[in-house]
C-alpha cells in the first residue's frame, strides 16, 4: 500500500503532472523544466525528487548535465499503469498545450547561456 501512496503524492501536485507531461515529448534538465514551467529551480529540483523517488522519473549524467526522464515503470506496477494512462490523459488541456508548444524554443544552449 506505502507503494502506491507513494505514487499517488508524488502525482497530487499540478506542477509534476506538468513534468510528467514534458518528459513525455523530451528528456530535459532542471533549467529546461524550469523555463517551461516559470517556478524556481529549487522548486523543480523537488518535484523531481519526489517523482524519482515515486519511480516516475529517472536521472541520467551527461557531462555537465543532469537529464531527467520518464521511467519505463519497472520499479513499481502502480507508477507504470500511471504512466501509461497519464500518456493519453490532459492532453487537451490549454494550459499544458501552451507550454508544450513552446518545447522547441527552450534550449538548454540559451538558458544556460553555454
């Protein structure tokens, strides 16, 4: 049961469902995220905590970056069926339109100014 609560929280916020709804187009780092988003990088690095921890999110170090992706939900049955029902849910949400249209003009290159 602690499992599937687990999974639960980790989706009772707006903001990471949103993430889960990003990671779904591209991996992406926390300044990506944070674009997209509009909140504060200590704020993002949270969620993703808590999604990572849930076993909806992983990380992965490239360098200099820390990408984060979905996971395939191998790590739990109840973030995998979440997963794949959030893959066809909300996507007609405006609000979550929006910020996916603007997708192709968050690069990393020009927040991170590298």
């Amino acid at each position: 049961m602690k499992e599937f609560v687990k999974v639960m929280k980790a989706l009772s916020d707006i903001n990471r469902v949103k993430i889960i709804k990003l990671l779904q187009h591209k991996m992406m780092c926390v300044c990506e995220l944070r674009a997209a988003l509009g909140i504060a990088q200590p704020t993002v690095s949270k969620h993703l905590k808590l999604l990572e921890n849930a076993g909806l999110v992983v990380s992965k170090k490239e360098g200099l970056w820390v990408n984060y992706l979905l996971t395939d939900g191998n790590a739990s049955p109840y973030a995998a069926s979440m997963l794949g029902n959030l893959r066809h849910w909300l996507d007609q949400d405006s609000g979550l339109k929006e910020i996916i249209e603007k997708l192709p003009d968050i690069r990393r290159d020009l927040i991170c100014n590298i």
